[in-house]
C-alpha cells in the first residue's frame, strides 16, 4: 500500500486533514478509461468504500440508463446526479428528487444553432434520446458505448417535452470556436461546456455538479467539507472547486489539475484505484479508537 501511494501526487495541505464522510465521482475519463471501460481494479476499489459506510455518488453527464452497468459495477449509491445535474433521482426506482429541463423552444433553436455549426445534437428525456435522421451515425457510434435507447426523428419538433440536456458532438478542429459561439448565444438560458475532446453538454443555467452535490450531500447532513470529489473535465471544475477534497487524474486538463488536492494517476491505469484506497485508509485511521 505504501508504495501505491507514493503514485498519488498531494498538491496541498488538505489530504493532512480532510476525513470525507461522502464521495461524489464522475465517470467518463475518471472511472472509465478512454476506451470507457471500467477496470476491475477499480470496481473493487470503489466497492471498498462500503467497509467503511462511505456512499459513492456517481455524478455524471450521462443519463440513468446510460450509467446501469457502472452503477451496478461499483455499488454506488442509490441516489445518483444526471445529465451534470439536471436529473437527481433514486437510480432503482427512476424517482426524481430534482430535476431541471430545458425550456423546450429555447433547446429547439439550440439544436438548429449546433447543426449550424456543423455539429451533431442529441435530445436526451430521461430514457430515450431523439436524434434526426442525418445524424445517426454519429449519434450510434456514442449511444453504442453508453447503452442510450436511440430513436429517430424526422424533424427538431417531434422530439417530446423538453429535454434534460443536448449532447453535441463537433469536429476538433472547431469544438472549441463552436462552444464560444453558443455560450454567448445563449448565454441568458444554458450552460454549455465541453465535457470531451469532441464533445458539448447543453444545459439549463445554474444546472451544474456542485449544486447537485450540494443537494445530495444535505441529504446525508453533510456539507461541502465532508465531500471528496472526483472528475476530470470542465463540467467537473465547480465540483472540485466546492469540495473539501478534490481529486483529479492524470489525464484531466491542466487547469482541472491545478485546483486538485491530490491526482491520482491516468484513467487509463486505473488511477481512481489509488484515490478510493487512500480514502478507505484515512477514513479508517480517523475512526480507530
């Protein structure tokens, strides 16, 4: 153990004190490797966090069905944050605790406003996305990594209600002009961040990580303190800015990395292992009389 930890980089005075008593966890390029697989180092990892009553709370941008297998591999937590926090819920049963659809002719034009931009939009309800015709492909080729229940549309306008968020997926070489474009155009209404290399969550403003993790963690009688956080991406930057403990991996952008307390090595290593050992322990030593 003590050499595994010595993989861990500490990054500030924190980790001396922080006993978390809550884990909130992202899932693409944290839990996953890039591949989106889940290593079996880490299943078990995660799993050890129950010898020690810690709940493990998956945070993510994906929808319920989208998140089953993790869900089931970890043994996380009943209660789980979607679509960045726009569905809080009871994972078994699909209870909304909160929720936060987009307002539906605002998403309409969001949508029009991605294809113009040579972009490719995803309308995600809460157990099917609606994507149109043209943009299949695209659209099969992340909902076959996810397990999303996929159905075609002929236009914008026959997608039901409102949705909890778009998903688009753009080109590399503009996602980042195309994610300035829509911020400012719909700056008043939605929060639009970049969640992978080619990839844009859309969603409701104040829709965000933190605030789900603060709803949940009230549930617990907890506060920010008493959470340790982990992600990896822009739509994670205020979950670990609010969390007592803030983890991060090595793949993460520099500027997530920057407001790290520890980083625990790539994804693609099964880097979280270490972080959820390092976390049993510490709570374990806290506790022993």
């Amino acid at each position: 153990m003590e050499m595994q930890m010595n993989r861990l980089r500490f990054a500030s005075e924190r980790c001396r004190t922080a006993v978390p008593r809550l884990f909130v966890c992202d899932v693409d390029r944290t839990l996953l490797t890039h591949s989106h697989v889940l290593l079996p180092t880490v299943s078990a990892a995660a799993r050890s966090l129950h010898s020690v009553k810690l709940p493990l709370i998956l945070a993510s941008a994906r929808s319920p069905v989208g998140l089953e297998r993790v869900h089931a591999d970890v043994g996380a937590s009943d209660t789980v944050c979607c679509f960045n926090g726009a569905w809080i819920g009871r994972f078994s049963s699909r209870t909304a605790l909160k929720e936060a659809r987009l307002d539906r002719e605002t998403a309409l034009e969001a949508m029009t406003s991605v294809h113009d931009l040579g972009g490719n939009p995803i309308w995600f309800d809460l157990e099917t996305c609606f994507v149109l015709k043209p943009d299949e492909p695209v659209a099969r080729r992340r909902t076959d990594v996810t397990g999303d229940r996929l159905q075609l549309i002929s236009k914008p306008s026959d997608a039901p209600t409102a949705p909890f968020k778009l998903l688009a997926t753009f080109p590399k070489e503009t996602i980042e002009a195309s994610v300035s474009l829509l911020s400012s155009r719909f700056s008043s209404e939605l929060t639009v961040a970049q969640s992978g290399a080619n990839l844009v969550e859309v969603v409701r403003n104040g829709v965000q990580k933190d605030v789900a993790a603060a709803f949940i963690a009230s549930g617990f009688g907890l506060g920010a303190n008493d959470v340790a956080a982990a992600g990896d991406s822009d739509n994670d930057l205020g979950l670990l800015c609010w969390a007592g403990l803030a983890i991060t991996v090595s793949n993460a952008k520099p500027h997530v990395q920057e407001v790290a307390d520890i980083v625990a090595p790539s994804c693609d290593v099964g880097g979280m292992e270490l972080a959820f050992e390092w976390v049993v322990e510490r709570f374990s030593k806290d506790h022993t009389v």
